[in-house]
C-alpha cells in the first residue's frame, strides 16, 4: 500500500471506532480485550495517536521517555469529553501524516521504507484493530475492512512484529502453520520453534493451513475473531499455540 493509502485507512477507521464509541457506553466491557473497558480501549488509542503525532511532527530521533509520552498525552479526558478528545487527537495525526515531507526523518520501530512510511502504516492498523474491539464492545461488528488493508496488516503482523526476538510465538520442537487467503493471492508459512518464528512469503505443506478471505484472517491473527472464523486443516492444537502466544503489547 502506498503511505497515502495508509492515511486515508487510518482517517476512515479512526472515524469508525469514535463512531461505535459514541453510541457505548464508556463502561462497557471490551470483549476482544477482556481487562478493559471501552474507556480504557478509548483511552489507549487516543494516547497512541498522540504519541506517534509527536514523532511525526516534531521529528523526535529517539524513544520518549515517560515523561515525554506523558507531555504528548495530555491530561485524561472525562468520560463526557472522551469521544470528542479521541477525534481531536486523530485529526491531528492523520494531518501530520498527510503534511509530512517524504523525506522525514525521526525514530521508529519496525523496517519500513521510511519513518513516513512506517508510522502511516502503523497507525493505520494500530487504529484498524482497535476498531475491531470499539465494535466488539458495542456489540455490533462493523463495516470489513479493505483486502488491501487487511493483506497489508497481516503482512505487517507476521513478517514485522512476530519475527522479533522478544515475541512469544514459540515451541519446543519445530511446528509449521500456513496463512492462505482465498479472495486474493496471499500465503504465509510459518516455522515456529525455540528461536524467533520465521515468516516466509510463500504457500508449502505445513501441519496446520488456515484459509479464509482476507478481511477475517487478518482481525482473526490480531486475535479479534474465534480461531474457528477461518478454515482449518491440520494440528488444531496449534490454534491454542497462537492464540496464547501471538500477543502485542503496549510498553
């Protein structure tokens, strides 16, 4: 996807997620998060919205530190304000995203071609997933997202954030699991082991195949959907595997 694709993904899932925050009561539970509520679901993606606008704008070449990313949040919004506090701070991202200069130079955490292009495609589908939990929580599931997103997202989860050494996607003896789409070309195959998983873009035998169309495997790899979503052949025993140890987390 191209960075301007990125951006107009992120405008449009971010407007999504206020919409289902606005109609949910901020105390309702988040099933697809289960310690949060949606106030904290809200929360967490208006402060990440603000953090990374931080970098984008000001071109920031190291981590904040905490009271940095704290500067960036602001203070806590009430409930009664929330909604309208997560929308500000989303404008004001996809706007420094869609001001940037190509040529931008400032940290970021995963290969990309670029910071520009990194921190579109993050927030892209930072706020993509956590759209999924905001319908979850209002008890309704949303519009799909494109295939082109959902392609681009799972390619961003296996190949970028799964493959780092500290990810938790392990196992004692070598296990095999294939991720193949069925609306458009699209295959993963999987070695999980003791060491970092590896990820290869190709299709081959495996002990387990999922299969589906891209907008569900890619919400059903973030852990969004029941395992069972996706059609699956093979060692079952590794959906339990995945489910357990495919987990990103906020630090």
């Amino acid at each position: 996807m191209m960075i301007s694709e990125h951006i107009e993904a992120l405008r449009r899932e971010g407007g999504l997620l206020a919409d289902a925050a606005a109609r949910t009561d901020p105390a309702a539970p988040v099933p697809t998060c289960p310690d949060w509520r949606l106030r904290d679901l809200v929360l967490h993606t208006g402060q990440v919205h603000r953090w990374a606008t931080a970098y984008v704008a000001h071109g920031h070449r190291a981590p904040l530190d905490d009271g940095g990313a704290r500067a960036a949040w602001g203070p806590e919004p009430s409930d009664a304000a929330l909604v309208d506090w997560f929308r500000e701070g989303h404008a004001a991202l996809v706007d420094a995203l869609a001001a940037a200069p190509d040529d931008l130079d400032c940290w970021s955490f995963l290969p990309a071609p670029s910071p520009l292009a990194f921190w579109a495609r993050r927030q892209a589908h930072e706020t993509a997933v956590h759209r999924f939990d905001a319908d979850a929580a209002a008890g309704a599931e949303g519009p799909r997202v494109s295939t082109a997103l959902a392609l681009d997202g799972m390619d961003e989860l296996l190949r970028c954030f799964m493959v780092r050494s500290h990810a938790r996607v392990r196992s004692e003896r070598p296990r095999t699991v294939l991720v193949r789409t069925t609306d458009e070309p699209g295959s993963w195959l999987l070695t999980i082991s003791p060491d970092p998983l590896v990820v290869e873009p190709v299709d081959g035998p495996a002990e387990l195949t999922l299969t589906g169309p891209a907008h569900e495997l890619y919400p059903l790899l973030w852990n969004r959907l029941p395992l069972d979503r996706a059609h699956a052949e093979g060692d079952l025993s590794l959906l339990d595997l995945w489910r357990e140890t495919a987990v990103v987390r906020w630090s």
